[in-house]
C-alpha cells in the first residue's frame, strides 16, 4: 500500500502553482471571446485547388483581411472570422483569389452572428455549470449518504474547471486563442470527466469501510487509491493519446477544442487521486474533531 495521505501539503502545493497563475490571469485579463460571443461574420471559402498558406495571407491582406481571421478547416476550404459584419471583404477576398492565382474559390458559408446572441448563450452556459454542479454534489451526498462526499467531488470539479478556464485565459493573452461555443462543450464535458475516477475511488472507500476494520480513515484512503490508481490512469491514457492524436491530425477548426478537453481530462486524472481524496480526508477529520468537541 502507498501513504498517499502523507503528502497532501505537496498536492495542495503543486494545485497552487496551477491554479494562482490561472486566476490571475481570469481576473486580470480574461478571455478572448470569438465571434460567438463578441458577434461578428463568419465565412467559408472553398478553393479548387491547394494553394501556400503565404499566397492565401497575402491574398487576405490585398482586401484588407488579417492573417489572423483565416483559418484552414480541411482540404481547401478556409474559416474567415470578422468582429465586425464586413461580407464584401469575404467576397473580395474570393475575387481576389480566382483573379489573380486563376483558382476557382466560391463563398459556400457566410453567418452574421449578433452579440445579444453570444451573452445569451454565454449565460445558459453558466446557469448549466451551476446546475450540473448543484446536481452532482446532492447525487454523490445521496448515493454516499454523507454531504462530505458530494462536497469533496465538487471541490475536485471546480479546481478542473479552474485549470481550464486558467489556460485559456493564458492562450488567449499570449496565443491569441478565442474561447467559442466548442469552448463551452469542453468546459461541461470537464465536469463530467472530473467526478467519473473519483466515484470510482470514493466507491472502493465506502466499500472497505463496510467491513468494520480497525484501521483509520486515512489508511482506508491511501488503500483506495492504490487499488484504483493503476485503473485509474490506463483508462486515463486510452482518452489522452485519442486526443493527442486528434491534437495532431485534426483540423484546425476543432484543434482548441480538443486541447481543452485534453486538459481537462489531464486536470481530472489528477485531481482524482490528489484533489477529491485529500479533501475528503481533510473534512472527514474536521468533522470528527468537531464531534468529539462537542461531547
């Protein structure tokens, strides 16, 4: 058996280091909203033939486009975002390409998107998160038969969460990474990958104290995690190199997305084992201080 609870000062440790930083940059920098939430136009080109990426950016800045609102979906087709509604930039930007490269390219997409639209959305996003949160933690206090359960898995969620919305604050400030509606999807996929090990964990806990042996909370803990650590990061590694591989060879319009779901699952195996389980610990011996004050 490994004494994972000897080292909970390093757990609290190496989550402040993660953690500090992001909620600096939350708090000091916030996100670079993309068109979903910002409102603007977004266009798809489709080209008939494959042309370099500096003739495309060249292309883009004869009609006043930036390099940075043009991105490759797959094959030759092209994602053109605009914060402002400006469709005969778009449209000039195809011209430009068929006249002067003699490549046919055709406009197949073109969406304004208002930003009443994007707070709307970004606020069903947030009474979602509060929703599920508030759900999984009265779910895991029932299924548990004690709150410190459902507050420990919570406390292990909201640090995922933490550690996602940190780094894409981070990309966005220095990597110029929009936060957009798939954005969104990873934020509330996180939540429910963060809670999947640490019921797994939780359940071996309940069970081993069903025996009645003599031993301490924290050696049934540190039991719990050992049985279930191996478990834990193979299941783990199976998603991470899927979505490495995604990270790799997938389009860019789905690359981010995939890179916050990468980071939460990396965040969730983690805080599995040296998040939720410590946490429990730690409120299960206030609240056993706490009794035997009051006897």
């Amino acid at each position: 058996m490994i004494r994972f609870s000897r080292y909970i000062r390093l757990y609290i440790f190496i989550s402040a280091i993660i953690l500090i930083p992001g909620i600096y940059s939350l708090i000091y920098w916030g996100f670079k909203p993309s068109i979903d939430f910002s409102g603007g136009t977004l266009g798809e080109v489709q080209l008939a033939a494959d042309l370099p990426r500096d003739q495309i950016d060249r292309f883009a800045s004869d009609v006043g486009l930036s390099a940075g609102s043009i991105t490759r979906s797959s094959g030759n087709s092209y994602f053109i975002r605009l914060p402002a509604v400006d469709e005969i930039k778009i449209a000039s930007f195809a011209a430009n390409i068929q006249n002067t490269a003699s490549v046919s390219a055709d406009v197949i997409r073109l969406e304004t998107v208002g930003p009443v639209l994007g707070r709307e959305l970004l606020v069903k996003a947030a009474i979602a998160g509060g929703l599920a949160i508030i759900g999984i933690l009265l779910y895991i206090a029932w299924a548990f038969r004690n709150i410190i359960f459902g507050l420990s898995a919570v406390i292990a969620l909201v640090h995922d969460l933490l550690v996602v919305l940190g780094s894409f604050s981070f990309l966005g400030r220095f990597f110029g990474v929009e936060v957009d509606t798939l954005f969104v999807t990873a934020f509330l996929t996180t939540m429910s990958f963060s809670v999947h090990d640490t019921i797994v964990v939780f359940d071996r806990i309940r069970e081993m104290s069903k025996k009645g042996e003599p031993v301490s909370f924290q050696v049934l803990c540190d039991r719990a995690l050992t049985q279930t650590m191996v478990r834990s990061l193979v299941n783990s590694f199976t998603i991470i190199f899927m979505l490495v591989a995604l990270i790799l060879l997938g389009g860019d319009t789905i690359r981010w997305f995939i890179v916050a779901l990468l980071i939460g699952t990396v965040s969730g195996t983690y805080s599995s084992p040296f998040v939720a389980t410590p946490a429990l610990m730690i409120l299960h011996n206030l609240v056993e201080n706490y009794r035997r004050s009051t006897k």
